[in-house]
C-alpha cells in the first residue's frame, strides 16, 4: 500500500489542549485499592500509602488531568467518608466491593501533586446535596475562616487545594439516577448556580462541568434545552461513550483477535467522532455570547467484558492503536474538544497500567499516550492523510492512515503521529511539509508488534514498547514506511 501525508506547517489551528490526554480513576475493582494505592504498611514500594511505580510511570507521560471518585461510585459517595482520622467501611453500592475510605480526598490530591496533574472532582448529584457538593468545594478551595475550610486545617491542609475541575454528577441518566434530560437539568442548573459562587474561592474560577449523554440524541436534546438560561454557571458539558467493536450484548466477541474485531474496533474511531460532532454541535449552538462552552469526553475506552474481576481486562496493542487514532481524532477536534479521560488509570476497562503484588506493567495505551505527549499544548497544524480505504464490517469506511500534526509551543518541534490501521499491509508514504524554511533533525519511535494482540503481561514482561527507528526526514518532502498496525510518532527539530 502507498500513502501520501502533506503537512501545512505555516496553517495554524488552533492550541490543543492537554487535558485531552487524561485519565479517569474510580473506586472500582483494582483501580484505586490494590493499583493505585497500596496503602502505607505495604510491601510494595510506596510514598506514603501511593504506588511508586504508578506515579512515576504517570509523571512521565505528563498526564494533564486525573478525574475521581467516579463513575457510578460518584454518585452514591459521600466524601467526609473519606476524610480525616476516622474512616469507616462502607458499601460500594454499583461495585460492591469493600470500600475502606483509606483513599479519600486528601489521598486523591496527593496523589495528583506528585503526578504533576490537575484534579477533576465529580460531585454527587444522585444521592446527594447540593449542600454537600458546595461543603466539598469550600473544604478543597477555601481560605476563610469557616466550617469546612477548618476541618481542612485540621486534617492537617492549611493552605487550600486550588481544586479547578468539578463535575456535576455522572451518567445520571442511568447509574446517576435513572433521570429523564430534564430531569438532570434542573439538577444541574441547581448544583451549578451554588458552585459557581463558592468558585471564587480559585484564581480564574473553576470550571464546572455538566453530565450528558453522548450515546442517546433525544437525552442529550431534553438536557441541552433545559439547561439553556443557565449555562453562564456552566463551562463544560461531557458526554461519554465506550468501544465494544460490535454490541454491548456481543462485546465479549471483541476478545477475538481477528482482523475482523481489529477493524471493527479501528471503525470505532469514526463511531465516536459522530457522537464528539453531535455533541460539539450542541455545545457551539447552546454557547452564551462571550462564553464558549467547552466539550468533554470523560470516559472512554474499550470495553471488552464484564468480569467479577472489578472490570480487569488486557490492553494488548489493538487498544493502543485505538487509542492513538481517537486522539489523533480528538487533536483535530480541539480546542472546542477540551478534555477526555480514557477510562481508566489502572486494572479496569483500557487500562494504562496493569498491577499485580509489587509488579507494575505499562500497557500499549500507556505507550501511545506517553508517545504523542508531543501534542499536549501543541498547536494544531493543517494536515491530511490519503492512502487505502479501509472498512469494517458494519459498513464503516476509514482512512488506512490516521493522522495529526502539531508545532510545540516554543515552535523547535514538529509532532506528526501516524497510525497505519491496516492490520496487513505497510504503507510506503510520501511525506510532503508546506511552509518548513530549515529541519535540524528528525527522530521517530514506533509501537507494534507482530500481531494486535500481543499484550504486555506480568509472565512474559513488555512485549510492546516503543522502539526508536532510522527517518530521513527532509524538504520538501521525504519517505517514510509505516508498518501494518502501527503507531509512529515523528518529531523534527525546527
Ligand atoms: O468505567 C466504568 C463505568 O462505566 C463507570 O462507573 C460509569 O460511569 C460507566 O458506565
């Protein structure tokens, strides 16, 4: 297969946002309790309670936002469970494993400070107050002399959080709720007015998020409308959607490490930008003037089969390159597109970690997220990718190279990220750069393997790494071979 890239290096189009790259922790299954904290009597080397290797594997593919506790748990957690000295058991209602309320806010925080990441709380909208959400704010963010603020002090926070990111309940049309759009909106309108207020507390003021579909139109329509009048308190609406590479029902298929499953999952890709531009139609329709609402995607991910596991399922390279494509795909959607969360951090759904005892193993979706890290805060650059058509067999056609393109903020490096969803053919391609004066050097590192479904694994280690391959990058243009199931990621020196 043949291919050609051009790249419109003097086209700008706008900054992408870093919190495109984020990630999303729960209290579900082995996430938090056993992946991401171990608690600090334990074996396994940890920082005061917080898996070592979990925070430094973060810190290194700069992940930019980690949102939590939820998820269906959101909405049935209260969190002065989880602070201060005396933390009792109590129930996971959609997970229903133990929750010792070891991991609470101060742990969460902790946790993003050593990772280098922003926090994204998600307030309880199901089970519930307002008083409660706004009590949580004000023990995150405030430096008055007040209730919550001192409680903080007293747990031994002087100073407060800063906390920017909060969301307005989650999935609150079914584990949030079972509410009707409408029904949510009220909710919301409500939670946002009182937020808003108490969100003074943060330099430049915090960003509230509202919770909407993404898979159901007529939700999302019924939510939209009602919330109008009141989206001055808001600044982002979040949708979510999962990849089953075929049905919820028949999602346990997708194990199939066919190339059939392999296409159907890369189809995905298309499925969800459909919904990224239903959604962002609304968001840019329902904007007040003067206040351009942002787009969310705060979970998404493969979801291949239920499990008494807590969710447990192997990442192997197809989950990599599918999660390259959609951000490929989410690059090109930015800046209305402002952040999304693969669902999630550790041992649950497309995970970027996988953990067992002391062991810590980085999956082929760590890697890609770590290798285009290139783009976060990156200026999106005009580009297209022609080549082969590919299709699924639901009917969808794509493109066989996915692409993005960006310039760093400093404007020294060109970011080109190129997935070659073929699942058999390599593709020898043209790679054309407009409006490039000089290059200095070029460097390029590759993730593969021989099949889409070698994963990483605790018995035979980390099969799918990134490795760093010979490109001869020039002007005006140069060639370059992309294997069959491919992620490369080029970087030329300006
Ligand atoms: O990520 C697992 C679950 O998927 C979340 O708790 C929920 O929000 C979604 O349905």
């Amino acid at each position: 297969m043949t291919g050609m890239i051009t790249v419109w290096a003097d086209h700008d189009l706008g900054v992408i946002n870093p919190n495109i790259y984020g990630s999303f922790a729960e209290h579900l299954g082995r996430c938090v309790y056993g992946g991401l904290w171990v608690g600090p009597e334990s074996q396994v080397p940890n920082d005061e309670g917080l898996r070592t290797a979990a925070v430094e594997a973060l810190r290194a593919m700069r992940l930019p936002i980690l949102r939590w506790p939820g998820g269906c748990f959101a909405d049935d957690y209260h969190w002065e469970w989880g602070v201060g000295a005396e933390r009792r058991s109590r129930r996971n209602l959609w997970w229903t494993q133990p929750e010792t309320n070891e991991f609470g806010t101060n742990e969460f925080l902790r946790l993003c400070a050593a990772v280098g990441c922003e926090p994204y709380l998600c307030v309880n909208v199901g089970s519930g107050t307002v008083e409660e959400a706004v009590n949580w704010m004000e023990y995150c963010n405030s430096a008055q002399d007040s209730r919550y603020a001192n409680l903080r002090r007293t747990h031994g926070h002087r100073e407060p959080y800063g906390v920017r990111y909060w969301g307005v309940g989650n999935e609150n049309w079914g584990c949030g709720g079972s509410m009707t759009g409408q029904q949510y909106a009220y909710e919301c309108r409500k939670y946002a007015t009182f937020m808003r207020k108490l969100g003074v507390d943060v330099e430049g003021g915090v960003k509230l998020v509202a919770a909407g579909h993404g898979n159901d139109d007529a939700w999302d329509a019924e939510m939209f409308r009602y919330l109008h009048g009141s989206f001055h308190n808001l600044d982002a609406v979040s949708i979510h959607r999962y990849s089953f590479a075929g049905s919820w029902e028949h999602k346990a298929e997708t194990l199939d490490p066919t190339a059939e499953h392999f296409y159907r999952l890369m189809g995905d890709v298309v499925g969800m930008e459909e919904r990224v531009r239903r959604a962002r139609a609304l968001v840019e329709y329902y904007s007040p003037p003067g206040h351009p609402l942002e787009l969310f995607m705060d979970e998404w991910g493969t979801w291949y089969r239920d499990t008494e596991e807590g969710l447990f399922q192997q990442a192997p390279l197809k989950d990599g390159l599918f999660a390259a494509a959609a951000l490929n795909m989410f690059n090109r959607h930015s800046p209305v597109l402002a952040m999304t969360s693969t669902a999630q951090t550790a041992n649950v759904l497309q995970a970027l970690l996988l953990t067992r005892g002391s062991e810590t193993v980085l999956t082929p979706t760590y890697h890609a997220y770590e290798m285009m890290k290139g783009h976060q805060g990156a200026t999106l650059l005009a580009s297209r990718a022609s080549s082969s058509n590919l299709a699924d067999s639901d009917g969808r056609e794509y493109e066989a190279l996915s692409l993005s393109a960006s310039r760093s903020e400093d404007g020294q490096t060109l970011t080109l990220s190129v997935v070659n969803l073929s699942c058999e053919q390599d593709c020898a391609t043209e790679i054309m750069l407009r409006g490039v004066d000089a290059i200095q050097g070029a460097t390029a590192r590759i993730l593969t393997a021989e099949s889409t479904a070698t994963a990483n694994d605790f018995e035979d280690g980390e099969r799918v790494k990134p490795q760093a391959v010979p490109v001869a990058a020039g002007l005006p243009s140069f060639a370059h071979t992309f294997p069959a199931h491919s992620l490369t990621v080029i970087e030329i020196a300006l």
